[in-house]
C-alpha cells in the first residue's frame, strides 16, 4: 500500500548534504499515489519534536507513525469522507480563517501596529462639534455639510467659545458636556477622528474632518500619558441633578453611610450587593469590566480619576459624584500599558475587526492592480447601468434589465469580466437603498471588483506560498484523521458492551 525510497530518506538526514539534495525536494514516501516529499516530512517530524535528535532509532520511530498516519488519512478518502458535506464546510471555514494573513499588505498592516502601539502611550482629551452627514451622501448635501463645518470653524477662529459654538452640533451628548468628549486613546474613537486628535496640537481646532457620522471639528484640550488599565468594583446610590434637593441629601447620607460600614470593615462586595442601585453589576459584587488604555471601555472623567488615584488593590475611594449618582469604587486589579510584544495580537485583532482594516485591504488591493495586469473602463461603460437600472432593484424579486451589448468593464490577471457579469452579480443579492441610483452601481461595482481581484488571489496562494498548502494539509488530513477513529475506532469502543465488559473483568 505504501513504498519508501530508502535512498532519498537517508539523504535526508546527512548533515553535510551535498548539492544536488539541497536544490531537489525529492519524493519519500508514497501512500495511495499521494507523493510525499522530503520537505513534507522533515516540516512534520520537527513540528512534532522539539528536540529533534535526527538519529535512526528517532527517525524510525516517527517514520512508523506518520505511515500509519497517512494510511488512515487514506482510507478515509477510499471511504468518501471528503466529501461529506459537514466536513467539507469545515474545511473551507479553516481555508478562509488560513488564507487571511496572506491577503494582507504585510508593510501598512505593521504601520498601523506600531502607530497605533504609539498612541497608546497617551491618551488625548478633546471636544468635537458634528455636522451630519452620511457616507453615502450626494454630493450636493456633503458640500452642504462641509460648508457648514468650514462656518461653524470660522467663527472659533474669531473668537467664539468652542463651548457655545458646541450647542448647534449635531451630537445630542453636546447639550450636557458641550462637546467635550473627556480623554480616550487607540481603538477608543472611529479611526479618521483619532488620527485627528493625534495629530492637532494641545489647544488648537482642527480643519472639519470627515467619518462616518459626518464632519468633525477637534478642539484637542489635552494629552497625557496612558494611566493603564484597571479593573474596580463599585456601589451607586442613584442621584440626578434635576433631582429635589431633599432627594438628593438623602442620596448623599445613604452613600456615606455605607462608607462608613466599610471604613468599619464590613466586606465591599457584600455591601453592594446589599445597596447599589447599578443593576448590572449589584449581583457580582459590584464588579465592573476593566477600563482604561488597553480597553474599549471608558468612564465618566469623575470616576476614571477617583480609580486611577488609588494606589493598592482593594483600597476604596471617598464617596463621589458623577452624572449618574454617589459613588464608592473600590480598586480590585491593575495593569500598566504592556510592550508591543505583549500587545500585538490584541491590536492585530483590533485592527482586523475595525474601520482600520478597509486601509490595509485597498493598500493590498492597489498593490495587487500594480502586480498583474490591470485595466478599468467602467468611467464609461457604467454608464448603461446608471440608465437602465432604477427603483425596483431595492425590491425582493428584482427582474434585470437586458443588456444590449456586453463589453468588458475591467480586465485583470489577463481576464475580462463583463457587464453581464456585473449584471448578474447585482442580481444576486439585495441591496441597501442608496442615496440614488449611481451611488449605489459605484459602491456595488467597487465591491464586486475587489471581491474578484482577492478571488484571484486567494486562488493562487497554495502555489505561492508553501507553507499555507502545508496547513491546508494538516487540517485536511487532522480533520479525516478524527472522523474515521471515531467512527472506526472511539465510537465502537463505546457501543461494543460485551468487550468492555470482558476488559472490566
């Protein structure tokens, strides 16, 4: 069933190879026709000891595993099991969460580590004024907003408060905190915002900067150095400002009555449990989720301060007041900003899940257009779906119109694709409404264009990059390899009650 090329496999393991072995990949081991080669081997006999000791007894130990292991991975396919659908499925979702780090622009997705690595050192305090505007807006209504952005700015210049001018933003938050926004750092705001409170200068106003929201203009207030992240526990007695001044001393003697219950030595997390009125956090003790630089989560400036001042786990502030109430927090753990190595995969995470992602993919999208060949004629020949598409394609059973004549829209990789493709594409999905027609072809043709180029792409990695159809392989054979023991070996075990009863005796 399977043959080795002893010769080949010797050759393998002598340390001072000569040339024609270092510049052939030669074929092993054979199972079913699958052709195992030497670098197959030599990848899974090291991944697999982390003391290699390339000794005979080793070798040979190991090279009697992987046989059995690549017989088994056989039958399974005599078996059909690769082609079952579940298992399929799997496979493919391995094949995309695989394919993900090579459909990257390696250089601008490190640029965006390290700068955002380089934000967090600090966190900036800013106001913002918001006219609104959405992204797919006319261009007519985003002149309109822009305009007024560029007004509302002038009038800062001659001397207006930010503070009144704040009253007419477009934010509703602005009518209590004057479109001050308090301090944040990296991954805490849209990145177009961050970029520009990053880079205006303490105490001066920005140029109106554009997000999805609509244009903002930054007054950056302050900066200082990340404080870290902390995690606290808390007890709220409920208290508003618009509240009966009776009302709110009687807040005021309950919060520092339970003040005086810890100074006594009474338990925190039995006290909140007992009289928070923060029902979200009463039944764990009060216990809050971690805030702060290396979080998504940001407090109120009253209450990030009064945790931040204390100095030890477990100690508690003073009674304080916020928008919300009273408050007591209690300081449960502490984290300084920790290196770039630490943080890395947090921020690679982040970055792939947020709005900075859309940067690195049409970098490597551009980058890709410069690689192979590429040429776009949709400037005029997307004219005929402007014309002939309307209203009706927003409905469920949408019936395209025909086309006349199908030219080619764009050409890449030595490939045309056509308007009917383009068509039929549109056809194929729904749509949200647009604010008119033409927005909606350009976004849906740009789409369509980057999902066929990464396509491509991504057909073509096993070939160029050898290390990723090598982890195909390990989760194709992995997954095979599972199913065929449990149905052959694991399973059988379990339901054969006469064995297992003759191995208890």
């Amino acid at each position: 069933m399977y043959k080795i090329n002893w010769l080949f496999f010797l050759m393998l393991f002598i340390f001072s190879m000569n040339s024609y072995a270092q510049k052939s990949d030669p074929v092993i081991i054979t199972v079913n026709d699958q052709h195992i080669t030497k670098s197959d081997f030599l990848r899974a006999y090291l991944k697999n000891n982390d003391n290699p000791k390339y000794d005979k007894e080793s070798l040979d130990e190991y090279l009697d595993l992987y046989i059995k292991f690549k017989l088994k991975v056989a039958e399974a396919e005599a078996l059909g099991y690769d082609t079952l659908p579940d298992l399929i499925k799997e496979l493919n979702s391995h094949k995309e969460q695989l394919s993900h780090p090579y459909l990257i622009d390696t250089a601008k997705s490190n640029e965006l580590i390290n700068e955002a690595y380089e934000r967090m050192q600090s966190e900036v305090r800013a106001s913002h004024i918001l006219v609104s505007v959405k992204p797919d807006a006319s261009p007519s209504d985003t002149l309109k907003a822009y305009n007024k952005a560029l007004e509302l700015k002038k009038r800062i210049d001659n001397g207006e408060d930010f503070a009144d001018v704040a009253a007419e933003s477009d934010d509703p938050s602005a009518k209590t905190n004057k479109g001050d926004l308090g301090y944040f750092t990296a991954f805490q705001m849209v990145y177009p915002f961050e970029t520009a409170a990053y880079t205006t200068p303490v105490g001066e106003v920005s140029m109106p900067i554009r997000s999805n929201y609509g244009y903002h203009i930054i007054k950056v207030t302050d900066k200082r150095k990340a404080r870290g992240t902390i995690t606290t526990a808390h007890i709220m007695i409920v208290s508003k400002a618009t509240d009966d001044r009776s009302e709110i001393e009687k807040a005021e003697q309950k919060i520092n009555e339970i003040y005086e219950k810890l100074q006594n030595g009474e338990p925190f997390d039995r006290l909140a449990r007992l009289y928070s009125d923060d029902q979200g956090s009463k039944s764990r003790g009060g216990r809050l989720m971690p805030f702060g630089s290396g979080t998504n989560q940001r407090m109120v400036t009253e209450f990030e301060d009064a945790a931040f001042a204390l100095k030890n786990n477990g100690d508690f502030s003073e009674p304080f007041r916020t928008d919300f109430g009273y408050h007591i927090v209690q300081r449960i753990d502490f984290k300084p900003l920790g290196t770039l190595k630490e943080l890395e995969p947090q921020i690679k995470q982040k970055i792939t899940q947020g709005d900075r992602s859309k940067i690195s993919e049409k970098t490597f999208i551009s980058r890709l257009k410069e690689e192979n060949p590429y040429k776009d004629k949709s400037d005029k020949r997307l004219q005929w779906f402007y014309d002939n598409i309307d209203s009706t394609i927003y409905a469920k059973n949408w019936s395209a119109p025909n086309l006349k004549k199908d030219s080619w829209l764009f050409k890449y990789n030595k490939q045309k694709y056509n308007a009917s493709d383009f068509l039929n594409y549109l056809a194929n999905k729904r749509h949200k409404k647009e604010t008119s027609i033409k927005v909606l072809i350009d976004n849906e043709y740009n789409q369509w264009k980057n999902e066929i180029i990464i396509n491509d792409e991504k057909s073509q990695l096993e070939n160029k990059y050898p290390q990723y159809k090598a982890l195909l392989q390990e989760y194709h054979d992995g997954i095979l390899l599972y199913e065929i023991m449990k149905d052959k070996v694991w399973d059988k075990a379990i339901k054969d009650t006469t064995g297992l009863q003759n191995f208890f005796n």
